[in-house]
C-alpha cells in the first residue's frame, strides 16, 4: 500500500483507536522512513496526550493512553546486540494493557514475541512524499483497522 505521510498518521490514528491489547508492533525501514510517524500517530488514537519524542537516546518510553491502556515506544536502533533488550524490561512487555511499538525489530531477532506484526514502511525512489507499507502477520496477534495483510510470517 502506498500512502503520504498524512494517511499514514490517520491509518496510525486508527490503529491506536481500535486495536485489541496486548499487541506487539514492530515498526521496520530506514532513518526517516516514517516509523516515528507512524509510533506516534498510535499514540495519538490511542489516548496518549503527551508528546511522544522518538525514544532514540532513552531506548523506551511509556505512556498512559485512554481506556486503561499503556503505550510502550521503544527504539532498538543503538541496540548492539539482543541480550541488552533484558536491561529494558524486555521480559515484561505485552501485559494485557499495553500496545508495545519496537522500531527497529530486527535488532531483537529471536527474541521478538511469537505474536506479533512487522509493518514495513520505505521511501519510493520515485516519490519522496509517499511511502510503500507492507506488514506481515507473525503468529495471531489482535487484527489492525483498515490494513488487509495476508502474508504470513514465520
């Protein structure tokens, strides 16, 4: 699917709004594909009112969001290797609460959940503005609003 930055702040927006917890979202592409744009507009339909800087330098972030529900941001970009992600927490994520999006997801490789989605988001060679989304379904994770994905992963 290709989308300008705006519909992929709205189809964030949606998925924040309507998705079932726990779910686990990582969020793949290079520097400045989109991720952070997408971890926020989450955020935003799920209820979180504060601002959601990219957790680059902190590596997590959490936020209280609407309905009870916990937004857990985190970005593995400086991550060396998985066995540092157990100094994050890593072993708690995905209480029953919270919406969990991992940027970077390769960067945890075996570790990532068994039940959880990889959104792919790329810059086009020929249009700067738009980006290329794709996902993949790994396991049964809660469906996501207005996205008919049907690869499976393994």
């Amino acid at each position: 699917m290709r989308l300008d930055e705006a519909s992929l702040a709205r189809w964030g927006e949606r998925i924040g709004e309507t998705v079932e917890t726990p779910v686990v979202l990582g969020l793949q592409g290079e520097l400045g594909a989109g991720k952070s744009v997408l971890a926020r507009a989450i955020g935003k339909g799920a209820g979180v009112s504060a601002a959601m800087p990219s957790p680059s330098f902190n590596l997590v972030f959490r936020y209280p969001a609407g309905l009870g529900r916990e937004v857990v941001h985190l970005d593995l970009y400086r991550v060396a290797a998985p066995d540092e992600l157990w100094e994050l927490g890593w072993q708690s994520l995905g209480a029953e609460h919270e919406i969990v999006i991992v940027e970077w997801p390769e960067r945890a490789e075996t570790l990532m959940p068994a039940d959880h989605w990889l959104i792919e988001i790329s810059a086009p060679p020929d249009h700067a503005e738009l980006r290329d989304v794709a996902g993949r379904r790994f396991g049964v994770p809660p469906a996501l609003a207005g996205f008919p994905m049907s690869v499976t992963g393994s």
